[in-house]
C-alpha cells in the first residue's frame, strides 16, 4: 500500500435498519452505491463522527454495521475521491452478512 493508512480490522457502514433487515433475507448487503458508484463507502471508527457530522445530521433510525475485513472477499480500496487528506475504506463488491460482526444503533 502506496499510503501510510494501517488497515483497520473492523471497518464501519452507517446505513438504516430497513437495509439491513433486507440484507439479512439475502445474506449479503448491497448498498446504493454500489449500483451507482462501484463501491460501499465504510469508514474507520475514528472517522465515524466526521462521516455522521458531513453526511447524515439530519437523519435518523440509523444503524453502524462494524464489519470484519478479513471476511469481506471483495476489494477494499483506501481512498478520498473527493480530494480531501483522509482515506477512507471503499469495499467494492457486496459485504456477506456473515462479516458484520456488530450491528449498532445510532441515538438521536
């Protein structure tokens, strides 16, 4: 790896309780984005706050998948698309359910 990013080993994807039930009958998740951009946007834990703050202020009923990478068979990628300093984990293929090994609620 080209950057001086540690791999994490638990990653994190904030979405709703809905998608997750819906991943559950399927036995994978499959984000949005990943029809749209190619990849399922995560973050590290430390990022978590900043991605709460940045995208969904005005959201609720959400939940944090932490997610194993070493049970995600598809390429995790560390970038910013977006021209920003941070890197951020982008999993580009489905995420089997069986590598979310925590599922957390998110108050407010």
């Amino acid at each position: 790896m080209s950057d001086h990013h540690a791999p994490e080993q638990v990653i994190l994807h904030i979405t709703t309780a809905a998608a997750w039930t819906d991943a559950l009958a399927t036995g994978r998740y499959d984000a949005d984005s990943l029809a749209t951009e190619g990849f399922i946007h995560c973050s590290v834990p430390a990022q978590l706050d900043w991605v709460l703050d940045r995208h969904f202020k005005e959201r609720s009923g959400l939940i944090v998948l932490h997610i194993d990478v070493a049970k995600i068979p598809a390429e995790i990628r560390y970038e910013n698309l977006e021209g920003g300093t941070q890197l951020f984990p982008h999993v580009y293929g489905p995420i089997p359910c069986a590598a979310v090994v925590n599922v957390m609620p998110l108050l407010g």
